[in-house]
C-alpha cells in the first residue's frame, strides 16, 4: 500500500532526487501505433523473408546450377570408372538444350587434368567444379553437330616418363 502511495507521487512529479543525484522517471504511457497495423506489419515482414529464404533454397535445386551439378558428377564418375586406353563417348546433347536457353555461348565443359578438375558451365558465372579420383590424363574433344564429349583416357606422365619418351623417339627416328 506505502509503495503503491510512493510509486504514484513519483509518477507525479516526473523526477527523484536520490543521493544529490536527479533521475527522470520513465512514464508508463507507451506511444504506439494501431495494434491491428502494427499485426500487419509484422505478418508482411515474415511472409517477405519467408518467400526470401524459401527463393534461396528452392532456386539451386530446381535450375541451371542443379543441372551443372548433375553433368559435372557424371562426366567425372564416367572417368573415375575407366581404364587408360580406354574411349568414351558421351551424348551432351540436354547440356546443349539448357545452355541454349540460358543463351550461353560459351565453353560448355572443361577438363583439367593438372587439377583432376572437370567443370560444366551452362550459363554465365563460374560454372560448377567437380573432382575426378583418377590420376590420368584426359584428352577430351566436343563434337558439336553430334553433340558428343569424347574422352580418351591416357596414362598420366611424370616429367621424367615424357622426357624419356622423347629421347627414345629420336634414338628411334635415328
């Protein structure tokens, strides 16, 4: 009862000295707009970053991106199957159709072999990087009436193997 008496003369008189010190009292009025306004603000902030996040999410799966994923893996795991000697020809021709309607003119796929890197672009950015377990080295080719990649497997060489093969191709023409 007293401090219900204290609180409310202190209420009244906006400040309170304690100690030589004076201290403003905050007032219990709270300034605020339309309770139903600020419900639909609130609900229209949560749907925006809903739909935000869920554009992010859903978008790699569903488009260009996915499909590079998909390519890459495929070409990669083709040469992680094979042996040196071996050729493969692979049929490219849906890489072509979704590079054509992302109007990408570019290099569609490009393997590096001092990386073990194959990477497929089908539309204008990086592209996506997938790594191959083999070490060989990949002479690869794209046929562009067919729509073919071809890869011929070959075994990786060491600096010494490559300088020896040249010097016994001289011994040879010799």
């Amino acid at each position: 009862m007293i401090n219900n008496k204290l609180s409310k003369n202190i209420a009244r008189m906006g400040s309170v000295n304690f100690l030589n010190k004076k201290y403003q009292l905050k007032s219990n009025k709270k300034a605020s707009i339309n309770p139903t306004l600020e419900t639909v603000i609130y609900t229209v902030l949560i749907v925006a970053l809903a739909a935000i996040t869920l554009f992010f999410i859903v978008r790699p799966s569903v488009g260009v991106t996915a499909h590079e994923q998909i390519f890459a893996k495929k070409i990669a795991l083709e040469i992680d199957k094979t042996e040196p000697g071996m050729k493969i020809y692979m049929d490219i021709y849906d890489m072509y159709k979704i590079a054509k309607e992302s109007k990408f003119k570019g290099k569609i796929v490009d393997i590096n072999n001092d990386l073990n890197k194959v990477n497929v672009k089908l539309t204008k950015g990086d592209g996506y990087n997938f790594y191959y377990f083999s070490d060989v080295n990949v002479v690869w080719n794209i046929d562009t009436d067919k729509k073919e990649l071809m890869l011929d497997i070959k075994n990786k060489k060491s600096d010494e193997n490559v300088k020896e093969d040249k010097i016994e191709e001289v011994k040879n023409a010799a």
